[in-house]
C-alpha cells in the first residue's frame, strides 16, 4: 500500500477517535439573572424523576454534578439557591462512508468503481452508534424559573466497563458545567 494511503487511513481513524470521543455543548441562560447570587444548589427530585435512563445512571450522573458544583464553589443545601434538574435523550445515529478507492493493472484501464479483474474496492461502510444528550438545568428556587441550561450531546459507550462508563459521564457533566456560570464564578 502507497504511503500516501496508509498515512489517509491512519488520519481517518483518528479523526474518528476523535469524533466518537469529544462532547459537543451549548448553553443558553436567562440575561436578566443574577448569577452572582447564587451559591447554594440541591437537586429538584421531581425533574430529575422523569429522566428515562437508569437509576444507576441517574446516580452516576448527580454524583458528577455533585463534584463539579463542589469544586465550583457552591453548596449543598436544604434551602438552595438554585435546583439542578436533569433529562436525557437518546437516538441511534447511522454513518455511512463510501470508501470508492482502489487500484488498476491489466486491459489499459482503471475503474476503482469496479471489482474484478484490474482493480478492487472497498464499497461502502454502514456504522451504527447510539448518540446521547444530557440537559442539565438550573432554576431559580425564588422564584421557580429557568435561569441556565447546559446541553452536551455525543456518542455513549455502550459499554459494561463500570470505569469507563462513570469516566464517560463524568466527562458529560464536567464539559457541560464549563460554561456555567456565564462570564463569572460562584459567589462565595
């Protein structure tokens, strides 16, 4: 195999690697609140009820919060400043990648369309991967409102490794918190 094509092999794997690995994330929060405001959080058992994925997960997923609110400054408190909801959703995500290379000799031609005698193909590649989101939310305890939600979608690893699932959901959550507060820290 050409050099050329063994280095557009290896990139293309690690391009993939990449993309399967990485969290993409968007918030979007209130202009009119105040941020500064806010340094006690508890979680709002209602929301957080009506999240369709597993307890485990769901515990998995409120100890990670737990961590990086902690490590943000905030509380934990019975009478909060802010309630932390969840919700997740899921969808199964079809890739198809059409690998029309190849190589030619005999006849006085070239076809990499074509399989048979002067040339072979790889013809196309069909993946299935499942592609999750996780909300997370954060209300104004006052005054019962949504101040800031951070949303961070990518492929989950379907997987039995109980290290690497809560590492893959701790990645979630720290990626999605990141961007919160907007432009400022937890007051203290």
């Amino acid at each position: 195999m050409r050099p050329i094509l063994k280095t557009t092999f290896l990139l293309a794997g690690f391009a993939l690697l990449a993309s399967c690995s990485s969290v993409r994330v968007a918030s979007d929060y209130d202009r009119d609140a105040d941020f500064s405001r806010y340094a006690t959080y508890a979680f709002y058992k209602t929301g957080i009820d009506k999240a369709q994925i597993s307890d485990l997960d769901k515990k998995r997923i409120l100890r990670a919060i737990d961590n990086e609110m902690s490590s943000r400054g905030f509380v934990k408190s019975q009478n909060p400043d802010l309630l932390i909801s969840i919700f997740t959703t899921e969808k199964d995500r079809v890739d198809v990648y059409n690998n029309n290379f190849g190589w030619g000799w005999g006849w006085g031609w070239y076809n990499p369309w074509v399989w048979g005698p002067g040339g072979w193909n790889y013809g196309p590649t069909v993946t299935t991967r499942t592609e999750g989101t996780l909300y997370i939310d954060l209300i104004d305890a006052e005054a019962k409102e949504l101040v800031w939600q951070g949303k961070g979608t990518g492929i989950l690893g379907n997987t039995s490794n109980i290290e690497k699932k809560e590492a893959r959901i701790r990645a979630f959550v720290s990626r999605i918190l990141e961007r919160y507060p907007p432009g400022g820290v937890a007051a203290n």
